[in-house]
C-alpha cells in the first residue's frame, strides 16, 4: 500500500516533472521568440534611431542655412525698408514736382490754347490776304501777258523799221557809211559825220538832207518810240578860229546833235518825241590812235528807244 503511495507519488511527481518541463519549454520557446522579435525590432530602431540621427544632422545644417538665410534676408528686409522710406520720399517729392509741373503744364496749355487762337485767326487772315493776292496775281498775269504782246507787237515794229531802214539805205551802208543795229528793242542808226557835215561845221549839208530824209520817211511812221539824237567827236582838240564858236568837242557835237534833231522836226516829225543829247569825245567806238577809229568815232547816232 505504501508502495503504491509511493510509486502514485512517483507518478504523479513525474508527471509533475514532465508537466513542468513542459510548460518550461513552452515558457523557453516563448520568450525566444519574444526575444528574437525584440531584437529585430531593436535593429529596426537601430536603424531608424541612425535615419533620424542622420536626419537630425541635416536638419541641423538646414537649420543653420535657414538662420544664415534668416540673417541676410534680415539685413535685406532692413534695407527694403530704408528704400522703401527713401521711395516713398522720392514718391512724396515726385508728386509734389507733379503737382507742380501740372501747374506748369496748366499754364502752358493755356498760353498755347491762346496761342493757338490768335495762329488761327492769323492764318484766317492769311488766307484772306492770300485769296486778294491770287486775285492780284492774276490780275498782275493778264497785265503782263497784255505787256508781253504789246512788247512783241513793239518788236516786230522795230524789226520792220530795221528792214525798211536797210533796205532804204543800203547804198549807205554798202559803202560804210551807215551802220543800223537791233538790239532788245532799241534800233540805231549810226552815220559818220563826214555824210552829214563838212569838217568843222555843225550844219547840215544838203547831201546829208538826202539820206536824212531816207530816215525821216521810216521815222514819221513810228509814234510809239521816242526819238534820240547823240552828237560824237573824236579826241582831237577845236583849235583856231573854231575854237571861238565851239571851245571844246561838247559844243560841237551839242550843236550837231540839235541841227539834226531840228531838221527832223521840220519835217513833221514830232518835237515831243525828239531828244539831243552831245557826247563829245567821251564815248569813243574805236580807238582814236589811228586815222580810221577817228573816222568811225566821229559820229551821229539816232536811236529809236521805247518812251518812258
């Protein structure tokens, strides 16, 4: 019966004994597992701990970044400030000089408003004074176009005076002793005194009558020219007893000039177109050093000239 006790006992106690190994063995693998899981997560923060350090440094050298950043965007906000404080100085100024310039502005668009006013009624006037000018232009046209053709009609006159002129005196002419010239309306006839005078005499003689008559009779036609007769000597000096009528050349020619012109009015031609003029020697044609310039200075002219 003991035995029995004892070996139950037994039983029992091994029973405990393999009950309890058991569950240690149990407890054991539990808490390995537990520890290997501990461990892994230990790694893991381990590593997360090293992230976060290694975060932490570069958050720490952003950090100083962003307060080195801070400092100059510090120092530059400072400065935005005072420029900002000078701008708007500047700006209260600006628009102060605006204020005044717009014065100004005011002022001088009113002074060209009036300026203006006063153009425009100029220019109103102009063209009132410019409308009276055309008016006067053409007016001033006609007037000439008027002259123009009288000047021509003047002209072809003077031409057929020229030609008639040549062609009653060619016998004269041929020989030298009549020259006739058309120039710019005024028509010359020029005869040497010998045709005309003796030598040192201021009358005419009768065969200068004849060719003076040849002139007369194309002259009395003309009554639009005035008539002027010119009185030419050489440069010889009057000595002698001539010298008591005529002391110098002036008065030679003088006379010779008005004998001619008072011939031409005995025969009809009109005294208020006539004209004597006495030039002595002073305006030579030819050189007075040899017998032939003497000859062609000695001279009488008639020139036909428009009347003023």
């Amino acid at each position: 019966m003991a035995k029995k006790i004892i070996l139950s006992v037994l039983v029992v106690l091994l029973a405990a004994g393999l009950s309890a190994c058991s569950v240690m063995q149990g407890t054991y693998q539990k808490k390995a597992d537990e520890a290997d899981t501990l461990t892994k997560r230990l790694a893991a923060l381990q590593r997360k701990h090293d992230d976060l350090a290694a975060e932490n440094v570069a958050l720490k050298v952003r950090n100083e970044r962003l307060i080195s950043d801070l400092s100059g965007m510090t120092l530059q906000k400072d400065k935005l400030a005072t420029d900002l404080a000078y701008v708007t100085g500047q700006r209260d100024k600006a628009a102060a000089d605006k204020e005044e310039v717009d014065k100004i502005l005011q002022a001088k668009s009113d002074s060209l408003s009036q300026a203006i006013f006063e153009l425009r009624r100029k220019v109103a006037d102009l063209d009132s004074e410019n409308a009276k000018l055309r008016e006067r232009h053409a007016a001033l046209e006609k007037e000439i176009a008027t002259l123009k053709q009288a000047k021509e009609e003047q002209v072809q006159k003077v031409s057929s005076t020229y030609e008639s002129l040549l062609e009653k005196m060619k016998s004269e002419i041929s020989k030298g002793q009549v020259t006739i010239s058309e120039l710019k309306g005024k028509l010359t006839v020029n005869m040497v005194d010998s045709i005309l005078f003796d030598s040192g005499k201021a009358e005419v003689k009768e065969g200068g009558l004849e060719i003076l008559r040849k002139v007369i009779s194309i002259l009395k036609d003309v009554n639009d020219k005035s008539i002027r007769i010119e009185g030419h000597t050489d440069d010889v000096q009057i000595v002698g007893a001539l010298a008591k009528r005529y002391p110098t050349n002036w008065e030679l020619s003088a006379a010779r000039a008005i004998n001619v012109a008072r011939y031409l009015q005995s025969q009809k031609i009109d005294p208020g177109q006539l004209s004597a003029v006495a030039y002595g020697e002073w305006k030579p044609v030819a050189t007075n050093d040899t017998a032939e310039g003497k000859a062609k200075n000695r001279r009488i002219e008639i020139i036909l000239v428009p009347k003023e």
